[in-house]
C-alpha cells in the first residue's frame, strides 16, 4: 500500500506521460489480445513505429517512404517518418496488408540490415495499432566470430549475474523466513527503477544520489509492505496459497501503476545514458558505466555477505530463514527479524532496479522479466538461503548471456527454464540448500 | 455516458467466446487446486500450447483443423508430463515458481522473432478455422438479434459448441469427483501422507491431476483460437492465469459450478467496468489531465490486482465454496 501510495505521489504532477507505443526496440506492452483492444488515440486500426538506425547508437532515421497496400494490391497509403524517426498511418480496416519500404528514400550511410526485408506481410486486427520492424545497420548480433563475442558477453553475463544476485537475495530470504513466494518482488526492482528515474529526471537530482534515495525509498516500501499487508495476513493464518495469490495480486496492482503513471515507453535516466570512452573488448565496446555497475554491485554484495556471516543480526536473520521455530525458541525476535528482511530485501532489489536500468533503461515491465531468472537462480542456489541465492543467480545470469553464442538473444531466457528444470530433476535442494525430505 | 452501449457490452459479454475461454481455463484449475490442493499458477502455458498446437498444425503443417485439435490437446498433455515429471515429487511451491516460469518461457518463445516462421512472432497466426466455420448450421455472415443480445452466425456458432464444452467438463468433473479416483484427489489435498500410507500412489494422482486439467486450460486455448481465428502470444500473459484464479475462487474452489458462474461474473465484471471506465473518459466525466485514453485502457487491470487481493483476504471461499473445506495448506 505504502508502495501505491509513493507511487501516486511521485508521478501525479506529470500528466500525460503515457505515450504511444515504441515498436522498434524494446518488446512492446503486452496487451493480452482478448480483451477489447490495445490502447489508442484513434479507434480505427494503424501502423506505427520508430525507425532507428543500430549502426549509429538507435538514432532516429527520418525521411523514409512506407508504402503500404492492401491484400489486393491497391495502394491505401503512404507515411514519411519524422525527424525523431517515428511514423504512423491509419489503415481503413482491419485485415492483411503489405508495408513496402522505399529504399531509395533511405539517407546516405543507412542500411537496411537485411537487404531483402524491403516489404513486410502482416494482418491488423480492428484497432490494432501495429508496430512494424524495419531494423537498419549491420546486425552486431550474430554476425562476428564466436570467439570475438566471449569476452564481451562474458562481462555482460557478469553484471547480470551480480544484479541478479543482489534483488535475489531478498527473495529468497523472504522466501526463507516467511514461506512467502513472492510474485511481487520484482515490482519492487520497478519501483527503485522509477523512484530514481523520478528523482533523476524530474527533480533534476544526479544519478548517484538518486539511487540513494531510490535504495533507501524501497525499503520503506518494503516495510510498509510487512507491516501492513504481510504480518496481518500472517496472523490471520493465511493459507500459503492465498499469500501467493496476494502477492501476483499486488504485482499485477503495482505493475498497472507504473503503466499508468510511467507509460509503456522505455526512459533513460538523465547521466550516463551515452557514455563516450569505453573500452573495445573483442567485437564490442563497453561502456565505463558497465564497469562501474560491476564494481558497485559487488561492494554491496559484499557488504551483505559480510553482514549476513559476521553481525550478529545478520546471524539471526539466516538462523530464522533455516529454522524459524528453532530460532525463535533460542531468543531471536522473529518479527523483527522478518521486518528488516523485507527492509533490506527491498532496498536491495530497488538498488539492482537502478543499476539495471543504466545500461537497460526504465520500464515498467523490467521487475517482471527479472523475476524468472531470479526464481530460478535461487532454486539453483537453494530455495530460502542467502549465499546459495547470489551464486546460483550468478552463475544463471552467466549462463544465459553466454547461451547467446548458440541460441538467438530473443529466445535466451529459455536456458534458465531448462536450468530450473533440470535443477529440480536432479538436485531439488539446490546447491546450498539443505536436503529434506519432500513430496 | 452511452449506457444503452455500456449495458448491452455488459450483457453480451456474458456468452462471448473470452468468457468461455477463462470459464475453461477456470474450470482446470477446480482440478488442479480446487480438488488436488496443486498449486498451478502457469495455466496460461497450457491454454497456449493448445491454441498454438491447433494453430501451427493448421497453418505451418497444413494439417486438418481435427487433428490440430487433437495435437492442441496432445502438447497439453506433453507439457503436464514435462512440468510434473520434476516438480510434483516436491513440496508445493515448486510446482507454482515452475508452471508460472513455464507458461511466461511459452509466451517469449512464440513472441520471438527466431520462432517466427513457425509461431507467426508477435503478431501471431490468422485464419485457420475455416472448417469449423463450414459445419455452421447459422449464416456466418448474417447478425442474430435476440432482444438486447446480438450476434453474428460466426459468435454463434463457436458460443454454442464452446458452452457445451464447458457443460461437458462440468459433468466430467462431477461424475469424476463422485468416484473413487475423485475421493483419493481429495485426500490428497486434505493429507497427503495419510494417503501415501494407504499404499496409494500419490505421485500417480497428482501427476493424472495435472493433465486433466491441463487439458480443460487447453480447451480453452482452442475455443478461443477458433473463435478469434487468431491466436495472438500475449492472450496468453501470466495475469491470464490469475483472471481464471480470480474466477475460480470468486465462484468457490472444489465446487463443479464454482468456475463457471464465477467466470461469467468475474470476466463481465473485468470487462465492463474497462468500458464504463473508457465512457467517463470519453465523456469527459474524468479531465483529461488524470486520465487520458492511452491511460483508460489500464485501469481494468490496477482493479483485478486490487480484486484478487481482497477476495483472497476476505472471501477465499467465494459463492459457492465451503471455508472449512479450503481450509487446507497447499
């Protein structure tokens, strides 16, 4: 609740920032189909879209033609994208049409990436606003030699992994002391995300302090989460069943919030967006800010490790997440215990939300993608401990950039469902966990 | 405010081929946590592997609408298997973080573009249910008006075999749940150690659970695709599964009626209040600087989250269920 309720307070004084959809980079919002249509300025169906040119970091190509005719061959319309490369076009009804592009309306120096992809075939559903693909600049992606691409994946694996890691920790932790799955924890990466993007953008405060206060801001929401949905529900002696189907609740909530007030576009934070300076690493460069995401994460992950193993509350906090009946008998407060789990779960996550979204940029889906990997680097781990939940993340968030040598970057999340699979075939404990019997 | 629009919406929507679709996927998930105690929360996975197995057997294989039917309801099968296989021989909550994995990999996978030969990518595959539209004893293209409800031969046609879909698994789940095989289901939900020490083969039962209403999920998958003669990834998001939750325990888990009536109710409720919402906009009811039009299309779903929340705190019982009898600890 505290959560909606910073939310609605932080984003109301920016009206209209909902925006149309993108379709040309990030996976657009998904709007399940069922229901009565996308969102849209105009009721009839359209095509839309951005042109953005990859082999000069995504700037906007303007000037091109689109010629777009129906199934019959007749001509319905044509669109020039504008300066900041975006085009849009109604279409008279619903059903197949063909987008040609006219290649000779392309400026000097662009290239399609795929020099046949001139013409595209695609259905509109009535309303439908479509976005179509038409990706310009030579696709870095697969085409270079295996070798070359290792290095730099492997430094990329490594900052996903070690953000994984550190919103992990306090999913698994919660899971541990509470037996809460929480389907909500990723909402929380969201909501540090946006929290420094609100912080950053329009109070015009610098990035590093931002995230500060976006740590510091999700733990609060994290507290106020406990203390006025979880502990009651916990004394009305919930089912484990109801406390899951509360938690997607809320994250269905939270996520819609964000939507509503953040829109479905993806948005830089002010510093750092392009950094110029990086490094050349076999066939890509990395950017200093990757560095620096690697090295802050794992200061902060080693501080929690340090914590957890040696103060001796962060003692208590593993001893109840093992056993929380045994815990409790020796003398430790559970209930404050579980309060500061949440607490630093959430400042955590919220954190990683902002170092994620240097290089990612802000959306108000990312908790949701991060959530999979990080259920299933914590089964690797081992379902409820700390240490187990940052190494398995991080070796999963290895693993994944990695697999991208061998199975297309769109499917890659993939490999961690068959890693969760296999984990739970052969090794249900997981890494670190401890074996019990189950089932 | 347009209320004669808003009012026939709301009515129409009660038979419509979406409402079955969540009435199915609901009436699964009875099966599964309603009488088994499981805890599937990537129904959504199995109601897409039904709609897309028919789907690419159509239009990838150029095989017959039947036997994409057939292969629809078989990758059903294969996923219960695949997910049960590892995760029913742990505790509960294994089976919810792998079916909800699952179902969202699902969706990425037919979204994707490497896929998009085969899965249509975003946009998905149309037009494929041709033969089911030839069997229709209505005009497909001529509109039927029954006093405020209207519909084309198309809506009928599909609404009708759709329905009696829903009335055969209902009988299936009532003559199931009265027999022996039912009466260990629920044993296994009450005290699954109690069975296992009656020599019953929990894994077995929990695993023919599964599938069975991993099918009914599927069904609905296939119902839909037939009557949209699309099908489309993101029908098949994670907040899929929950809108069948939010039905199920709306309408009473471990009842045969529950997943029905709380489908109508609850899948109505959800899509007339978005066009209640989108007429106060429209009329100008709500100024423009609080919500535009973009942003009216979200509200529906800020109130599902906040919907389930408050039904599973104060009413997880729901119409028609017993609180007792769901008293249990999955």
């Amino acid at each position: 609740m505290a959560l909606a309720l910073a939310l609605c307070t932080a984003f109301v004084l920016q009206p209209g920032v909902m925006s149309s959809m993108v379709g040309a980079q990030e996976p657009t919002v998904d709007e399940p189909a069922v229901t009565t249509g996308s969102p849209t300025e105009t009721d009839g169906p359209a095509i839309t879209g951005v042109l953005v040119n990859r082999d000069d970091d995504d700037s906007p190509v303007g000037g091109v033609e689109i010629v777009v005719s129906d199934s019959a061959g007749e001509e319905v319309g044509t669109v020039v994208s504008d300066d900041d490369g975006a085009y849009f076009l109604e279409l008279p009804a619903e059903g197949e049409y063909t987008a040609q592009l006219i290649v000779d309306s392309l400026p000097d120096g662009v290239t399609l990436t795929d020099e046949e992809r001139t013409s595209l075939t695609f259905v509109v559903r009535p309303g439908q606003q479509k976005p179509l693909l038409f990706p310009f600049g030579v696709d870095t992606r697969n085409s270079t030699g295996s070798i070359d691409r290792v290095l730099p994946l492997t430094i990329d694996g490594i900052r996903l992994g070690l953000l994984l890691a550190m919103t992990a920790i306090g999913l698994s932790l919660i899971y541990g002391t509470t037996r809460i799955t929480n389907f909500a924890h990723g909402e929380m990466v969201t909501f540090g995300a946006l929290a420094a993007w609100y912080f950053n953008q329009i109070m015009n405060i610098p990035l590093l302090i931002a995230g500060v206060l976006a740590f510091l801001l999700s733990g609060l929401a994290g507290a106020g989460l406990e203390k006025g949905l979880w502990k009651p529900l916990r004394q009305r002696g919930s089912s484990l069943f109801g406390l899951m189907v509360v938690s997607f609740g809320l994250s269905i909530l939270a996520q819609h919030l964000f939507l509503y007030f953040f829109g479905s576009r993806t948005r830089p934070y002010s510093d750092y967006a392009l950094q110029p300076g990086g490094v050349q690493i076999g066939s890509a460069t990395i950017p200093p800010k990757t560095f620096a995401v690697i090295i802050i994460s794992l200061v902060v992950l080693g501080l929690v490790g340090l914590f957890l193993s040696r103060a001796r509350f962060g003692k208590a906090m593993r001893a109840v997440a093992d056993n929380g009946p045994l815990a409790s008998a020796s003398g430790i407060d559970t209930d404050r215990v579980v309060l500061w789990v949440w607490i630093g779960g959430s400042a955590l996550a919220g954190f990683g939300g902002v170092l994620y979204s240097t290089t990612q940029q802000v959306s108000f889906q990312q908790g949701q993608t991060l959530l999979l990997l990080m259920f299933a680097g914590i089964t690797l781990g081992g379902l409820g401990t700390a240490y187990g939940a940052a190494v398995g993340c991080f070796v999963l968030g290895l693993f994944i950039q990695l697999s991208t040598l061998v199975v297309p970057t769109s499917i890659k999340n993939v490999g961690a469902m068959a890693v969760l699979i296999l984990v739970l075939m052969f090794k249900p404990e997981g890494l670190f966990g401890r074996r019990e019997r189950v089932g | 405010m347009n209320w004669n629009l808003i009012f026939t919406s709301i009515f129409s929507a009660i038979f419509i081929k979406e409402t079955i679709f969540y009435v199915l996927g609901a009436q699964g998930l009875n099966i599964h946590y309603g009488y088994t105690g499981l805890m599937n929360f990537g129904q959504a996975g199995f109601m897409a592997v039904g709609a897309y197995g028919l789907a690419v057997s159509v239009e990838t294989f150029g095989w017959s609408l039947w036997v994409g039917i057939l292969v629809g309801i078989g990758w059903a099968i294969l996923l219960a298997l695949l997910l049960g296989l590892p995760a029913l021989r742990l505790r509960g909550d294994y089976l919810a973080i792998v079916t909800i994995a699952a179902a969202e990999i699902i969706r990425l996978v037919a979204r994707s573009e490497s896929t998009e030969s085969v899965a249509g990518g975003n946009s998905g595959i149309n037009n494929f249910a041709g033969a089911f539209y030839d069997l229709n004893p209505w005009v497909n293209t001529r509109r039927y008006d029954f006093g405020p409800f209207s519909y084309s031969g198309q809506d009928l046609w599909i609404q009708a075999v759709g329905w009696g879909v829903v009335l055969l698994m209902a009988l299936l789940t009532f003559l199931l749940m009265r027999s022996p095989w039912g009466r260990v289901l629920r044993s296994i939900r009450e005290n699954e150690d109690a069975v296992r020490s009656l020599g019953k083969n929990v894994y077995a039962y929990k695993m023919q659970s599964l599938v069975l209403g991993g099918v009914m999920g599927a069904l609905g998958g296939i119902v839909l695709a037939i009557g949209n003669q699309s099908v489309q990834p993101d029908t098949f998001a994670t907040r899929t599964t929950f809108i069948c939750y939010g039905a199920l325990i709306l309408g009473g888990a471990a009842r045969v009626w529950g997943p029905v009536l709380g489908g109508i109710i609850f899948y109505v409720a959800f899509r007339g209040l978005d066009v209640i919402i989108r007429q106060m906009e429209k009329a100008d009811i709500v100024p423009e600087s609080i919500m535009t039009s973009t942003q009216s299309g979200v509200v529906r779903f800020v109130f599902l989250g906040g919907a389930l929340m408050l039904l599973m705190v104060f009413r997880p019982q729901g119409i028609l269920g017993d609180r007792k009898e769901l008293a249990f600890d999955g």
